[in-house]
C-alpha cells in the first residue's frame, strides 16, 4: 500500500494511475496521522511553492512531514514535492520549505525558454535503487522554471543540462526526489515508480549516462474533439477550422482510442481540444471529463485540454470560474489547460489600461497551479496590406504574398474557433499572455491548418521572438520533413499536428525516425 499525498492542486491522477499499474494499492492522505502512518510516501506537486507550503501548513502536514522525513522512512517527492525538501525558494520570498536538505530553490536564469518544459536525459552521479536498472539513455519529462540548488553534493543523484547543469533528483538515504514526473515519462517512468515500489531489490550501481544532457524538441498529437450530429463525441479535423464535409461533421475516430494509440507510437504530448467550448460549458460536457479519465489510466505522458475555460453562467444561474473549471480537468488527469477565446478578450482588457486585473483566468490559474500548467491557444488568420503604415499591428514582409500580390501581413487573433475576428494581433497577444502568467503559447494558424502546407515559419518567428516562454508551433504539418523545417528554421521547442496522424499519412513514429540524428528526439515510445 502506498501512501499519497495530495495537497490540491495540480494532477494527482496520473501518479494514482501509474502506482495502479504497476499493481500497487494507493491511499490518500486524509489526515496527518496518514502520514505517520505510511509505508511508503508519495508526495507529488505541481504549480507554485508558497501555495503548496501554504497548503500544508493550513492542514497541519508539515510537522508529521518532517518527523516521516527525519526517521528516514520511504520518501518519493515528485517535482514541488523535491522542492520542498528544501529551506526556501526563490519563488516564494520568506515562506520556510522542509529544510530537510539544505539548500534553496533558484529561479532558471539561463537566456532560454522558462519553463523549463519537455523530455531531457538525466546524468546519473551516485548509485540508487531508484535508478537502478535504466540504461541512461533515458529521457524524462520536465516541467518546472524553480530547481534545486543543494548546499552539499553528497544528496545529489543526477544532474540535467538546461543552460546549466542543475540537479534533477536527489537522494538522502531513503529519501528521495526527482524534479521530472515519472507519472508522465512513458516506460522508463514507470520503471522508476516500480523500483520505488519494490524499493529498488538488487544491487546497486551507476548506469552510465553522458555528462550533458539535451531537451528533446517534442512532437505533439492534437485531438480536436466535438459531437457530431448524433451526438457522439468524435475527432474531428477541419480544414482552415471547417470541420464539415459535404454539411456533416467529419468523424477520425474515438478521442480516448486515438489517444492511446499517439501514446504507443511516440507521441511526446497529447492535446485535446474541446472545439465547441465557447458555446457549451465544459463541466456539464461531462464527456470530455471522461475523455480525460479513461486516458491518463493508460497514456502517460502529459495531457492538455483546451476549451471553455473562462468564467461561465450555466443555465440555472450558478456562476464558476475559469479556475474551477480548470481545477475539475486538472483532477480528471490533464497536465495542462489551454486557454483560447478568454485570452483574446482578457489581452483586449489588458490593452486598454495597461493594468493586471489578477482576476482573469491566466492570473488565477497560474497563481494555483504555476504557469507551466497555462497553455495559451491562439488562432491567428493573415491579414494581407500592401503597405506596413496601413496597421499598427506589427507587420512582417512575407514570401508568400496575398492574392492581390501584397508584400505585407499580420496576424490577427480570433476567437470561437476561427468565427470572429478580433482586433488584436497574435504577436501582442502572446507577449502579453506571457506577461499575465501563461507558460507556453500553442500558436495554430488558420490560414495553413488542414491544408498539409508546412507550418507558418514566419509566424512562428515573429511570436518567438516576442517571449521567452516556449512556443508549440500547429497547422500545416502534411510531413516528415515539415517537422524538420519547423525545428531548423525556427525557435519552436514543439511542433503539433492532428491530420496526419488521424488520417495515418505519417504516423507519430515515421516522424521520429526521420528527424532521429538530426535534432534532438525522444527515442523511445510506449515500449
Ligand atoms: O476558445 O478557449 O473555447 O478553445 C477552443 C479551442 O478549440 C482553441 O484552442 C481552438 O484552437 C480550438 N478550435 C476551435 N475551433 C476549431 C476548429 O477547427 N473548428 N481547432 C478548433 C483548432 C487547431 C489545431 C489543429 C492544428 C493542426 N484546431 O489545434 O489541431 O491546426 O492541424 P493539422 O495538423 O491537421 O494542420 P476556447
């Protein structure tokens, strides 16, 4: 029986799922004296330091933490759960961590994308049950923009390079810690989860793993999901945002199958896009609930869902807000929340005073479960001039003139899936989304998606430049080699298709295998 503890945020089902898997029976803290009274602790957290230790302390958790801690008692802290091990974070000014290994929690200052987000190798330095058994060509999956900074090398078990090379897990004694998810690192995660179940038998000894690690660039598959006019929830693809064909609504397959088989072929991310989220409100479209639940029990690698998140009235009256919603796909298994529609309308507000609100669905849940867990989703369409003093938008000159042979364009946003245009551009639009707290832009393009073009590279370099957050580049992918021109002539630390994959064109796999040798991949799939 393994002990877990959930202190309220972020996706504790996936850690369920996987200890689950491995044929483990896991029970939740509900009480201090659970923590006592463990066999084995599991303490995973996302979002944000002082939130969590605020958490604990308001339950009355830290004191038996420590005690478990200190008795040296079976420990696996994931993530947050590493960094509260620590004195202090840099993230939380003044607000004491564990302090069971000295040492703090530093903010990356490194000149890349913050967070840190994606599959990178670890470094491994001492030997570990936990360890045990990997070939070191591993990667794992990362997401954080906090890591520890121990003030003594004896705790450290591996390292991984991002800028620097800082400490990607810890071990003291029967303690230990790892700042990626094995929950959400595929086999090689599992492994890990399994040697801590099984407390690492067998000798133990160092695999060997290169001194620097790389960031994988990660291919996503993207399930955009409605009900068709049965009613059944399909996947569904358009072509530049029109999903019907001949007036019905184009059926790929099931969203959970599909999913599943993205999983088994590589896939580093699944996305899934509720596309009629303006219109319905997503927690009575119980469905995409479901969708998600009977997903993370067999994918685990990180999950995002976008639609209808925002502020909502439903037909009773009752109000709930975008945070709410969040909060009920975080707990059904999703990693990330995508945000389109609100984020348009929240930069429009932003743009007249200049001023944070801290109401708007970015802030709140950014401020609950970090900004790693906030994706922005924005649907730019072109807008040609033939001249750039024509808007104040930003402009770039294009190669691929408009049909009346303009040299110019921008990019505006619109909302409701393409329906409306707003007067707002996509490179303000994730600048300011970033300012706000969101933690990586999914930046689709209307213009090329479904047509099997090649991703918008001028696009994706005009919004690259403008954050420092990492972007997803969507729309267009027709094949092997567009994924290959996106990461060459572009920044983007991900690229994201749907019909390819659907239509089964090039499989997830094909996609790895051409790009293997010449950008950094995940190599492993499912198995
Ligand atoms: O506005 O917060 O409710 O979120 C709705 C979400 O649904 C947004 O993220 C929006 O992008 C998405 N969406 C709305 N309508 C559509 C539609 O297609 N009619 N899908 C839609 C957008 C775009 C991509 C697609 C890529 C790759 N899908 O994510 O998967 O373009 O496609 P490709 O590889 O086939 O070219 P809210």
């Amino acid at each position: 029986m393994i002990t877990l503890l959930d202190y309220g945020a972020g996706n504790v089902r996936s850690v369920v799922n996987a200890i689950e898997r491995l044929g483990e029976k896991v029970r939740m803290v509900s009480a201090k004296q659970d923590i006592l009274n463990a066999d084995k602790l599991v303490f995973p957290g996302v979002g944000n330091f002082g939130n969590m230790m605020r958490i604990l302390t308001t339950k009355d958790y830290v004191a038996p933490l420590i005690d478990y801690l200190q008795a040296d008692r079976p420990f696996l802290g994931i993530c947050l759960g590493l960094q509260a091990l620590f004195e202090e974070s840099e993230e939380a000014p003044g607000l004491k961590g564990m302090g069971i290994i000295p040492g703090t929690v530093k903010r990356f200052q490194i000149g890349l994308s913050v967070p840190h987000i994606g599959w990178n190798g670890i470094h491994i330095k001492k030997p570990s049950g936990l360890l045990n058994g990997l070939s070191g060509k591993e990667k794992f999956y990362f997401v954080h923009s906090y890591h520890v900074a121990p003030r003594e090398t004896d705790v450290v078990l591996s390292t991984t390079t991002y800028g620097i090379d800082f400490v990607s897990s810890v071990r003291k004694g029967n303690i230990t810690a790892t700042q990626f998810h094995p929950e959400k690192s595929g086999e090689p995660g599992l492994f890990i989860l399994k040697n801590f179940l099984g407390s690492g038998k067998g000798e133990e000894r160092i695999p060997e793993t290169p001194s620097k690690t790389c960031l994988a660039k990660r291919i996503i598959a993207c399930l955009d999901v409605r009900s068709n006019d049965q009613g059944d929830l399909v996947v569904t693809k358009g072509d530049q945002y029109d999903v019907r064909e001949d007036g019905t609504v184009r059926n790929l397959g099931k969203p959970v199958e599909l999913a599943r088989r993205y999983y088994e072929e590589g896939a580093d991310e699944i996305t899934f896009l509720n596309i009629t989220g303006f219109r319905d409100f997503p927690l009575e479209d119980m469905p995409m609930i479901e969708v998600l639940k009977r997903t993370s029990e067999n994918v685990f690698v990180p999950l995002t869902i976008g639609g209808g998140i925002r502020d909502f009235k439903d037909r009773f009256g009752k109000s709930y807000t975008a945070l709410e919603v969040a909060t009920e796909y975080f707990r059904s298994g999703a990693d990330k929340i995508s945000i389109g529609s609100d984020a348009v309308l929240i930069v429009e507000e932003y743009l007249k005073t200049g001023e944070k609100t801290g109401e708007s669905s970015i802030e709140t849940i950014s401020a609950v479960y970090g900004n790693q867990a906030v994706v922005v989703s924005i649907d730019p369409r072109r807008v040609y001039i033939s001249s750039p003093h024509e808007t104040a938008h930003p402009v770039i000159e294009t190669a691929y003139p408009g049909p009346k042979g303009e040299k110019y364009c921008w990019y505006q946003c619109t909302i409701k899936g393409g329906r409306e245009g707003r007067d707002v551009d996509a490179v303000t639009l994730a600048r300011v989304c970033e300012l706000l707290g969101a933690g990586e832009i999914l930046l689709n393009c209307i213009d090329r998606d479904g047509t099997n073009s090649g991703f918008d590279l001028e696009l994706i370099n005009s919004v690259k430049s403008a954050v420092t957050i990492p972007v997803i580049a969507s729309s267009g992918a027709g094949s092997a080699q567009h994924f290959l021109e996106v990461f060459q002539h572009t920044t983007a630390e991900s690229a994201l298709a749907a019909g390819i994959f659907h239509r089964r064109e090039v499989p997830v796999s094909d996609v790895k295998s051409f790009l293997k040798g010449k950008v950094e991949i995940r190599e492993s799939g499912a198995s």
